[in-house]
C-alpha cells in the first residue's frame, strides 16, 4: 500500500481496497475492458480491437472500446444496468489509463505493472503525473 500511496498522492486521503496479487500480463486498459488475458495498447505488439485505429489517441481509444459496445456518456455517475469506465489523459491529449465502474458504484483500476485496486475515481485524477485527467466517460448495458 505505501508504495501506491507514494505513486498516487490522491490515494493517501482517500479509502481503497487491494483486489489483486501484482500481474504483468494484462494492463489498466485490458482491466477496463474485464480482460485479464491480454494486455492492451495501440501500439506495438499488444492487443488491440479489430476495427480500432492502431494509434494514441482519444479517438481510437473510444472506437477500441466501442467495438465491445461502450459509448459516450456525460458523466462518472452510477446507472444500475450500466457498465462504465473512464478514460485519462496526458495535458497532450494522449491517454494513459483507464478505470471501469463496479455494481457498487466505486472504481476499479489496475496500477501499471502492480495490482488491482478499488478506489475513489478522483483519487487517482491529476495527481499522478502518467495519468493525467478524465478526458471521456463512456457506458455500456451491464
């Protein structure tokens, strides 16, 4: 915990729960999408949705993950019937980690290499210079 304390200052004031041991076969991405079997990234040699463009952009981003039936939404607030996740970004616009909403309504993530955890989504906004800010909220139907 110390150590995603000191990566993630937002998480020091903040209650989140460890859900996993660390893995280094699927990545944050991969975890928005509920797949822990393959790591997700546009470029190189991950996994990458058949139909999304292959580049680090917000737009290919939203296309990967409306190939599994997400789309847009206004906002980070629970839906019962309603998957969603949300997308970070660098000040550049380029993302950099993705978080998806659980049926109780807090956020899941999975921190780099290291381990799944259960959080407050805007503890891990802004404060963590990889990650960036919120750029897009997307849903799908549970």
């Amino acid at each position: 915990m110390h150590l995603l304390r000191a990566l993630f200052p937002g998480l020091r004031n903040s209650i989140f729960d460890i859900t996993s041991d660390p893995d280094k076969k699927y990545n944050c991405i991969a975890w928005a999408a509920d797949d822990t079997n393959n790591y997700w990234w546009p470029a190189g040699r991950g996994y990458w949705p058949s139909g999304a463009p292959r580049i680090v952009t917000l737009d290919a981003f939203i296309s990967a993950f409306g190939t599994m039936g997400y789309r847009v939404c206004e906002n980070d607030l629970y839906e019962e019937g309603f998957v969603k996740i949300a997308i970070f970004v660098r000040e550049n616009g380029s993302p950099t980690h993705a978080a998806r909403q659980l049926p109780n309504g807090k956020w899941t993530s999975k921190c780099g290499k290291y381990k799944d955890i259960e959080h407050d989504l805007n503890a891990l906004c802004g404060l963590h210079p990889a990650y960036g800010k919120i750029a897009c909220y997307m849903k799908k139907p549970a």
